[in-house]
C-alpha cells in the first residue's frame, strides 16, 4: 500500500512526472552552487539574490505574460545588475558587500511586487513569488535541462579556480585582484542562472530553498566536499519526492512542501549529525 502511495502519482499524472523530473535535473546543479555558497559564508547572498530577480520577471511578464524564457532573461538580467552594483558600491564605499546587497534587494523586492500588482491578477503574483512546479511544461523542463548542463560543466571546468577562491580568496586578491573579481562576477552569474531557473519551482521568495538547504544538510554529515556535494543532491532527490507526494494527496502548495521538508532534514542533520551535530556531539563527549 505504501509503495503505491509512493508512485503511483507519478505513473498516472503526467504533471507530477514532469515535475519531479524538473525538480531532480534542477538539484543536480542548483545544490553544488548552494554548497559553494555556504563554503564562501554566502549562504544570505543567494536569498538576496532570489529577491533581486523579481523586477526582471515582472518586466519579463509584462511583455510575454507567462513565458518562462523571456521571464528568465529579465530575472538574469535583474539578478545580475544588482550583484555587479552591489560589487561596485563596497569597494568605492566604507560598506561591505553585503551591506551593499541588503541596500539594493530591498529596493528590488519592493519594485518587483509593485510592477506585479499594476498588472496581471493576484493568482500570477503568487506563482511568481511561491512558485509553480506542477505547470511545468516541456519548454519548461528543456531551459532547466540547458541551465543545469551549463552549470555542471562550468563547475568542472573551473573546479580549481572555485575551490582556490573559496578557501583562499587572499591569495587571489594579492596576486591580481581583476581575476579574484572577475571568478566572483563569473560565480554570482551561475548562482543567477540557477535561481532564474528555479523560481518555476519553489518561486522567487523560496528558490534558494533547494539551493542552500540540502547543502546544509550534508554539511552536518560529511567532511569531504565531493562527499558534501553529492551527498547534497541526493538530500535535494529525496525533499522533492516526499514534498511532491505530500502535495498530492494532502493538497499543499508543492513549492513550499518542498522547502520545508528540506528544513526538516536541515533540523535533523543539526542534531544528529555526524559531523558535529549536537545531539551526536554531545553523546560523544560523555
């Protein structure tokens, strides 16, 4: 009985299907970027991020109504300006950089709801703002299939370049700052990517759900990055099955199911995590 409430939506509803299989092609390079994040102490970055992307999708939607592509376009475009101006405002102010991006998602946000609510119906800004994922549509799930592509192959070709500007971001400034900044523009660009394309899922209020979550998660577990970053996706895998069947059969909003089953698995790694969760921790100890 159990198995077939398991499986039985994704063999009989073709919405359910396209939708996992949106949400397992998007874990596969959105909890990388997420882990990458976390390791830079970034992890707010990517929510403010999330926020900034707002008035390009409303832009986006004003000329194409719901068209993922166009909407993706403005949503990078958005995401981007606001990553390169908050960049441009610490090193020419006293601010930090992410004094700089709190200034300037705030604005984004607010400007972003207010160009929604002058046009379209309230259900379009929900979409928009908590997400979509069981109207994903073919084109839909081909744009993720090209972002995650971009994005996997892009880790591995810069794998290096990313791991040196984590861990030793110094090193890079002393040796040629134009580098350390051009690999920082170059990652906040496929952290865009990523949320642009994640915001069909879980929107743009909770894309960087699925982008931070999982890799929290496998931080509480595992040392090894390579373990970390795939124990992630698999975290990613299993909170987007069980928040699609428990949407299904207790009609909750997917995209947040989703999210909080990865906050779920987020509180359980804190306390029984092998790698210094506290419950484990403290039996350890005694």
């Amino acid at each position: 009985m159990m198995i077939h409430m398991l499986f039985d939506p994704f063999i009989n509803c073709g919405y359910m299907r396209r939708a996992i299989v949106a949400c397992c092609v998007l874990s596969i390079s959105i909890t990388p970027i997420g882990s990458f994040l976390m390791l830079r102490r970034m992890s707010l970055v990517g929510d403010v991020l999330s926020h900034a992307i707002l008035p390009g999708v409303a832009i986006g939607y004003f000329f194409s109504g719901m068209s993922f592509m166009i909407m993706s376009i403005g949503g990078f475009i958005s995401g981007l300006m606001v990553a390169i101006l908050s960049t441009w405002i610490s090193e020419k102010t006293l601010l930090q950089q992410d004094a700089s991006f709190a200034g300037l998602y705030l604005g984004s946000l607010a400007f972003g709801v207010v160009l929604m609510s002058l046009h379209g119906p309230n259900v379009d800004l929900l979409d928009l703002l908590f997400g979509s994922i069981l109207s994903v549509n073919l084109l839909n799930l081909e744009c993720i299939g090209i972002i995650s592509t971009i994005t996997l192959l892009t880790i591995a070709l810069f794998y290096r370049a990313l791991i040196i500007e984590t861990f030793d971001p110094d090193f890079l400034r002393d040796n040629n700052i134009e580098v350390s900044r051009c690999i920082q523009i170059f990652f906040l660009s496929i952290v865009m990517l990523n949320l642009v394309a994640s915001f069909q899922v879980t929107g743009t209020l909770m894309s960087v759900g699925l982008m931070m979550l999982p890799g929290l998660s496998a931080r509480c577990w595992v040392k090894s990055l390579m373990h970390m970053l795939l124990l992630s996706v698999f975290i990613a895998f299993f909170c987007s099955w069980i928040g699609l069947i428990g949407s299904f059969y207790m009609f909750l909003p997917a995209g947040p199911t989703i999210v909080l089953c990865g906050s779920i698995i987020f509180l359980i790694s804190v306390l029984f995590g092998r790698n210094r969760g506290i419950l484990f921790f403290v039996i350890y100890k005694k």
